[in-house]
C-alpha cells in the first residue's frame, strides 16, 4: 500500500466516524429498546480509563527504548478507543443525547469540557490512524514527529471522557 492510498483511507475513515456520531447527536431522541445500553456509559469511561493508562504506559516504555512494549501498549490503546467508539455509537443510537442536567458554574466547565473533548476526539482519529501506519511503514522520523502531537491530544480525550461522564452521570 504506497502513502497515497493509506491517506485516502484515513480519510475517509475519519469521515465516516465523525459523520457517524454527528448524526447520531444530531438525531434526537431515542430508538424502541431493543438492547439494555444501562450499563455502556459506565464501560466507557472505564474503556477511557483503560486508555488512558496504555497511552501513559505506552510513552514511559518508548522513553526507556522498550520497544515491544509500547508498541503492545499503542496497540491496546487503540483496541480499546475502537471498542470505546463502538459501545459509544451503540448507546448513543439507543438513548439519544443526555442533557446536561447541572446548574450554576459548573455548566460552562461541563460545557467547556465537552465542546474541546468533541473536538480533539474527531481529530484523534486521522492523528491516531496516521501516527500508526507511520510506526507500521518503519517511518520512524515521521512517526515520533506526529506522535508528539498525538500522544497528548489522545490522553486529553480519554481523560476528559471520564471527566464528561462523571458531570453527567453524577
């Protein structure tokens, strides 16, 4: 596969993805419960917990030149952001949108939170899906030149999923 297919492909994932969960934002309300979504908000934020925690492991391996170790870790990152993004898709297209019900100064946190977590969310996906194919070419130059952008963004997500779920569901 030469770069210029690998891109296309990106793209058009990522358009897919964030088409996807814009409509289904977008959509409004609830469809007739045919599955017991109860529990996924709760799965997710653990999924982003368990992000989280690959990605910081993932860097202090790659810091300490243990390679197989933090290619393990990227791996399992990415593995568990897909089965986040399939729970997420899966609840949301179930239940709908879930109103932020807090009052007073919380509401531009909670707000301010979400609109940057929406936003870098969508953006990790070419970042994440680039820096990979990168690793996996051997373009190891260019893989640690956009991993130094994706890393950070990619923790910002999954620790403020966790924080967005908490404001919302606590």
């Amino acid at each position: 596969m030469n770069d210029r297919v690998a891109f296309t492909m990106i793209g058009i994932l990522t358009l897919v993805v964030v088409a996807l969960v814009g409509v289904l934002m977008a959509g409004g309300g609830a469809r007739p419960a045919t599955l017991d979504v109860a529990a996924l908000p709760l799965v997710n934020a653990c999924l982003n917990t368990l992000s989280a925690g690959l990605l910081t492991a993932g860097f202090m391996f790659i810091r300490r030149r243990r390679i197989v170790a933090h290619v393990c870790c990227m791996l399992g990152a990415f593995a568990v952001s897909t089965l986040f993004l399939l729970s997420y898709v899966t609840y949301h297209y179930h239940v709908g949108s879930r109103p932020f019900a807090g009052q007073g100064w919380i509401r531009p946190v909670y707000f301010t939170l979400l609109i940057t977590h929406v936003v870098l969310a969508a953006l990790i996906v070419p970042l994440a899906l680039t820096t990979i194919y990168r690793a996996w070419r051997g373009m190891f130059g260019r893989h640690v030149r956009i991993a130094r952008w994706t890393l950070p963004i990619w923790l910002y997500v999954s620790v403020t999923g966790v924080l967005v779920y908490w404001l919302l569901y606590h």
